[in-house]
C-alpha cells in the first residue's frame, strides 16, 4: 500500500503540473470515470450472466403440435405450430392405403 508519505510528493507534483484551480474540475473527472467504469463492468457481468444462464437451461419444452407432427414422421425445424397443423390436417386427409387379405 501507498503510505503517507509517498502521498504527498505525488499530491504535490500533481499541484504542481495541474494548478489548485483545476483539482476539483480532475477529480470531478476522474470520479465519473470510475462510475462509468463500474456501470460498464455490471452491464457486462450481467449479460455474461444471462449468456451462461441461457445456455444451461434446458431448451422449451415442445408443444402438443409439434409432438404430434413428430409421431407422424413430420419434420417440425422451424415450422411454427400453424405450419405443422396444416401439414397434420393433410396427413389426415390423405387416404390409407388398405391392404386386403
């Protein structure tokens, strides 16, 4: 750690090169730096957070369409439950093949 008396001949070099009128307008500065700092290092914790949340998160659970399609052999990637009702229906309608003993 910085002791006291290394302190003050940095205090007094900073005087020095800045002027006693211009040290609030730097520490002013330097202080919003910091807090805008902080406020970036939060905001990237956070999504870094929700990034590793979304990953271990099991994926949503499919709905009854899309187990149905899927029971039917219909391939369900990126149809949404509209799409795969249709393509039930037109399974449904299409005429069973019989076969005859």
């Amino acid at each position: 750690m910085i002791g006291t008396q290394e302190l003050i001949p940095i205090f007094l070099i900073i005087v020095l090169l800045f002027g006693a009128s211009k040290l609030p307008e730097l520490a002013r500065s330097m202080g919003s730096s910091m807090g805008e700092f902080k406020k970036a290092q939060k905001e990237s914790e956070l999504s870094l957070r929700e990034f590793e949340k979304s990953i271990t998160e099991p994926t949503a659970p499919k709905s009854k369409v899309q187990e149905t399609a899927q029971k039917l052999g219909i391939d369900i990637r990126g149809k949404s439950d509209d799409q795969l009702l249709d393509e039930i229906q037109k399974s449904a309608e299409k005429p069973k093949e019989v076969s005859e003993p």
